[in-house]
C-alpha cells in the first residue's frame, strides 16, 4: 500500500477498526496495482499486457502477468513526470496566468502548450545514450527552470508575472516529456517482444495515472504503438487520477480470485513506498535496445 506515510496510517487504522467491529475480511490494496488494473473493470482484458504508470509521484513500466504479479521494467531515478510538470507550471506562475486559474500544473502546460510553438525551445531529452527503461526528469526540469530565468531577465519581468513565451516554453516542456516516456516505452515494448511477454493477439499497453489524462501524451504514445502493432488503452480521464473506485475494483478482483485475504485479526502494515512487483530492470538494461528511427513530433 503505497503513499503518503500519514494519510496511509489514517486509512488503515479507520479500515482496520471498521473490519474488526464487523468481522470482515481485509484486503490490503497496492496503489499502483490498482492504477495498472482499473481498465479491466471497463472492458475484457487479459494478461499479459505492458503497463505504463505515469503521476505526480510515479513514472514507471511493468507487464501486468496477473492481479498480483507484475514485472518491474522501468521506474524514476529521481522525480515523476507529474510533478515535474507542475513544478514547471508553478515557476511559469501559470496559476496567475487568466486561461489557468482553477487548473493544476499539468493541466495548465497542457492548455497553453496548445496554442505554443513546441519547436521554439529545445530541451534535451533525458538518458538518450542509456539503454534502459528508466526514467529522470530532474535534469530536464532544471534546463526549463534556467530557461525562465533567462527569460525573465530578458523581459525585466519579476518572478510571478507570466512571460510572454509561456506558451512556447509550455509546448517545449511538454514535448520532451512526451518524448522522453515514448522512447522509454517504445524500448519496453521491445524488450516484451524480444522475450515473448506479451501475446501474439492483440497485445496491448495500458496507460493510467494523473498524467495518462494529458491527451498530447496519449497522441504521441499513439504512434508509438501503432508502430509497434499494440493495442492502447487509457481509462477515461475521472479514472486515470487517484480515485476509490480504482481501489474498489482491485479489492474485487482479488475477491474473485482468492488472492490477499486477509482475517481481520491479523497484523497489517502499510508501506509508504512498496516495491511494484519484480524488479528486472537490470535485465532490461543488459538487453541493451537501441530504438529504431520513429517521428514523434505532432502538433499542439
């Protein structure tokens, strides 16, 4: 059960007192693992299938073997996309900006990059000469900060005025964030081919999460696996971001099949930051993929 330590204590401790009162069972739920499966509830899905988790507190790949049993191909080395983005959005002082007032972060680059020249700025793309699915965004989030600060003193603006090229640097930001989680699922889905992961009918990757909401990343994962003969699926937008149905949903599969049922008088602890299924990262990045030439550049 991953997350934030004391909303995690508040939960269970309710939870726990709720199950012991009633004698019900108890099924602990991993955040993730139910971000990864929330699809399922929408339409026939079976394993295996490639997964891509993209939030404010996580950017990772896993393949989805089972309601319990993930493969671990890629995560963050350092922050989540989600949170890159938003802190980007916050040092643009978008939440001043008139079209972005009652938006978050990431959904105020997302509006303006709309009406930005993403070609106007360029940022480096992060990890391009490492081989894995990892992902970092701290780097890329430095190069835009130094950016506004150029650009501000360009503009004799203060901090908390909105530049003028808030909109370009948005478009920028946003397509090196795209591009960076295309290429590193692109690899993932070769890595899956090349060790037969996934079926051979209608394979198929799952994108949830906050940031899975962005319709400009789904578009660019779209070339991606149309060039790759994948399936994507993507909840709508009310069930990409953190929500109870998602949890309720895995609690019901488990259920189903018997799977992390647990008597109420037994001992449970969270963990702020469990581990999502096996780690073969290391063999991913053994694997060493070089990604073929793919345009991924679209418009706003």
């Amino acid at each position: 059960m991953p997350g934030l330590a004391l909303s995690l204590k508040i939960g269970l401790d309710f939870s726990l007192k709720f199950v012991r009162l009633h004698e019900k069972p108890f099924i602990p739920i991993h955040h993730m693992e139910a971000h990864a499966l929330t699809v399922r509830m929408l339409q026939p899905l079976d394993f295996p299938f490639l997964v891509l988790l993209i939030s404010g507190g996580h950017s990772l790949l896993a393949l989805a073997k089972g309601i319990d049993e993930f493969l671990l191909l890629g995560k963050t080395l350092d922050v989540a996309v989600g949170d890159s983005l938003d802190k980007i959005a916050r040092r643009l002082s978008l939440r001043n900006h008139p079209d972005c007032l009652t938006l978050s972060g990431g959904q105020a680059i997302e509006l303006l990059a709309k009406e930005g020249d993403q070609l106007a700025f360029h940022f480096t793309s992060p990890m391009e000469k490492l081989y894995n699915c990892n992902f970092s965004f701290a780097g890329f989030q430095r190069q835009v900060t130094m950016e506004i600060m150029k650009k501000e003193t360009e503009e004799g603006i203060e901090k908390g005025q909105v530049l003028s090229c808030a909109k370009d640097i948005a478009a920028a930001s946003q397509y090196t964030a795209a591009s960076h989680i295309a290429k590193r699922t692109h690899r993932a889905i070769l890595f899956c081919k090349s060790k037969d992961l996934l079926p051979q009918h209608n394979p198929t990757l799952v994108v949830s999460g906050g940031v899975a909401s962005n319709e400009y990343i789904r578009q660019i994962l779209k070339i991606v696996t149309d060039a790759t003969g994948l399936h994507l699926l993507c909840p709508p937008s009310k069930l990409c971001t953190d929500n109870g149905v998602m949890i309720a949903w895995n609690g019901i599969e488990r259920l189903k099949q018997g799977k992390g049922i647990m008597s109420y008088t037994e001992e449970i602890k969270y963990e702020p930051k469990a581990p999502l299924g096996l780690d073969i990262t290391s063999e991913v990045k053994d694997a060493a993929i070089k990604l073929p030439p793919l345009k991924l550049r679209i418009r706003s």
